[in-house]
C-alpha cells in the first residue's frame, strides 16, 4: 500500500498532480499496489485527483478528515469513523474567542465556520464540493459526529496563537499545522495513522505492507509507522528526520522519482 499525503507532496505548489506522478501511480495502481490519498479534506473536495489517478476500482479506499474517516471510493460508505462532541470543542472555541482568532469546525459532510469569530480564510483553500454552513458555536447542533475544528489564518498570526496554546489544552486535542496558515484539532489520539491501521486491517495487512509519502507536522505518524516513510525535499525538517527516505520536491515529481527508483 502507498499512501500519499496531497499538499506539499503529491500536489504541485499549483494545487495539482503533474502528468509524471499521475503516470507512475496509475501503472501502479494497474499492477495491484493500493494507491491511497490521505487528506484532511472529505472525499468530495478530492474527487478531481480520485478520478485523475483512476482510483475509482471495487478495492479503493481514500483516508479522509486525517484519519478520522475511510471511505470506500466507488459508492462513499464508511470503512472506519470516529468522531468528537460538540462539548468537546468547548475550550477550543473559548482559546480562539480569547485569540481573536477564527475557528471552522467540520463534521463529516460539511463545514461550519463560526460566525461569532473572527472571519475564517478556511473556504478560500477549496476547490472541490462541500457546503459551507456560517453558524455560531451556540447554533451547532448537539452532536457527536464532529471530525475536527481548524484554524486558518495568516502564517504569522498562527505562530502567535500556536505559541499561546497551553499544555491542558495540548492535552485535549491532537494538534497540527498542516499548512503554513492551517492549524487542525483533532481528537486526542487521531492522525492519519489511525484511517490507515483499519484500512491495512481491512486488506489483512500490517505497517509492514506500507510506503508513505509526507512533507508535513500531520504526516508524522504515517511515516514513523511505515516500513517505508519517504519525505520530500521541501517537507518539515523533523519530518525529514523521523523518515527513511528523502526524495525530491513536490514540484519535481518526488513522488515519481522514489516510486520509479523503488518498484523499478
């Protein structure tokens, strides 16, 4: 199984797969190797790259809402879901009131940016189709079913809220800058790793079964738990250090590169 982190790795700096990356993955993926994106997008958002990559096979699955939902490609049912309630984004949404900072906060259908917040630059970052629902914190529905909230907001502004956040709130949430100006809170003990288990679970597998590509905070665990964790040249430099391989930039194929070099 080859599991593939999107921002910053699969994807170009223009937010999209290059011909060289889409070739060798599609012929893996004809020769059965398990081509799985893991995103902490919901599947619809991706849906362009799923069908590019031609993932849309009875056996493919993609990781969603990093980790927190596998979904099944062909007809969207759920393999593995774990969600949050509403309480518990309470302290989250007190942090970022005292910030002055945004919050959007996602379910696994659509998202909610809080409109008694500061206005969120979340929405500008999709491209695919999903909802977006302005309601305040106090409208949210009652609910358990809440795959994580984010923080998007410029690069130096998450600096400053990222240094403010306190050890009992580390404690609550599992906390990651995915990009330069997003901050995702998830459950305590989620992380793509946790999709992925069930998933190589499901196919009778292990961590030894698996390659992983990432260049971010929110790739560690995949690529510690890989047999083969692989980081890009531009990635994170603890990133770097907590993988096996470095390959090239997002915008050299890296991806290609390691895959052609691995499989031959």
């Amino acid at each position: 199984m080859v599991a593939l982190d999107l921002d910053g790795t699969l994807l170009t700096s223009d937010k999209t797969i290059s011909k060289g990356n889409e070739q060798v993955l599609r012929q893996l993926h004809q020769t059965g190797v398990k081509v799985v994106l893991c995103t902490g997008r919901p599947i619809n958002a991706i849906w362009r790259f799923i069908e590019q990559l031609g993932l849309t096979q009875a056996a493919d699955y993609t990781i969603t809402f990093n980790g927190a939902l596998v979904v099944h490609n062909n007809d969207k049912s759920e393999l593995a879901k774990s969600g949050m309630k509403k309480e518990a984004l309470r302290p989250l949404y007190e942090f970022v009131k005292k910030q002055g900072a945004p919050l959007d906060v996602l379910d696994f259908e659509q998202v909610y940016p809080l409109t008694d917040l500061k206005p969120s630059m979340y929405r500008q970052q999709f491209k695919g189709n999903i909802a977006f629902v302005p309601e305040s914190y106090a409208e949210l529905a009652v609910s358990d079913a809440y795959s994580k909230a984010v923080v998007c907001d410029q690069p130096a502004l998450l600096d400053r809220y990222q240094a403010s956040i306190d050890a009992q709130l580390r404690q609550k949430y599992h906390i990651v800058r995915s990009q330069p100006q997003i901050m995702e809170f998830l459950a305590p003990h989620m992380d793509k790793v946790v999709g992925l288990e069930a998933l190589l679970k499901y196919f009778g597998w292990d961590f030894s079964n698996l390659m992983a590509f990432g260049d971010a905070e929110n790739d560690l665990g995949m690529i510690t738990h890989a047999k083969i964790g692989v980081v890009m040249e531009n990635g994170q430099e603890k990133v770097k250090q907590a993988g096996n391989v470095i390959t090239g930039t997002n915008d050299e194929d890296g991806v290609a590169q390691y895959l052609e070099k691995y499989f031959g």
